[in-house]
C-alpha cells in the first residue's frame, strides 16, 4: 500500500509559480505511471502531466512549456513545477501513481491563481 500527500499548493498571482510536491510512503523506483490531475469547481478532473520509467512525459496543451512533472526517487516524492500561472489554473490538484496492481491518489492540494 502507498499513501501519497501533496503539499505546495496555495494562492498566487497571475504569472507566478509553485511547486507542488508528492510524497509516497513506500519506494517509487518501480512506478510505472506518475501523473498529476486537477478538477475545477463543476468541471470533470483532468490529467495535467504524467510521466513513466521509460517513456517521456507528456503534458495537457493548455500547461505546455508551463508546467514540468520531475520525479527524485531518492526522496520518493513526484513534482509538479507550475510557471505562468493564469487564473484558469485554478484547481485542486492530485496526484496518482500507478504501481504493479495499485492505483493510488493523493488527497489533493488546492491552488488559487488571483487575476
């Protein structure tokens, strides 16, 4: 079993950054899937960036060479580096990791962007 918490989010102007950061309670060496997702108030959840031990990563056009996924297994924790932040940004953000037959997600971290 892995639990997953996030942390970093918070309220931020329109063109600042955050880093978000996932940390998972067992080793993630061996995750075979990593992505962060966000859901806005009345809006379904959507995948925002994902990476895989052996694939590149891949991103939602409307965060591209905004945000960045990074993953340190040394400190087992996943990354979400949020540049240009705008206000439609603005979400609850999740992480999830898939691993062997487990699909775990973390509680979520809210982000506000101001205009």
């Amino acid at each position: 079993q892995v639990q997953l918490v996030e942390s970093g989010g918070g309220l931020v102007q329109a063109g600042g950054s955050l880093r978000l950061s996932c940390a998972a309670s067992g080793n993630i060496f061996s995750t075979a899937f990593m992505g962060w997702y966000r859901q806005a108030p009345g809006r379904q959840r959507e995948l925002v960036a994902s990476m895989t031990n052996y694939g590149p990563t891949n991103y939602a056009d409307s965060v591209k060479d905004r945000f960045t996924i990074s993953r340190d297994n040394a400190k087992n924790t996943i990354y979400l580096q949020m540049n240009s932040l705008k206000p439609e940004d603005t979400a609850v953000y999740y992480c999830r990791i898939v691993q062997g037959v487990g699909n775990y997600w973390g509680q979520g971290t809210q982000v506000t962007v101001s205009s």
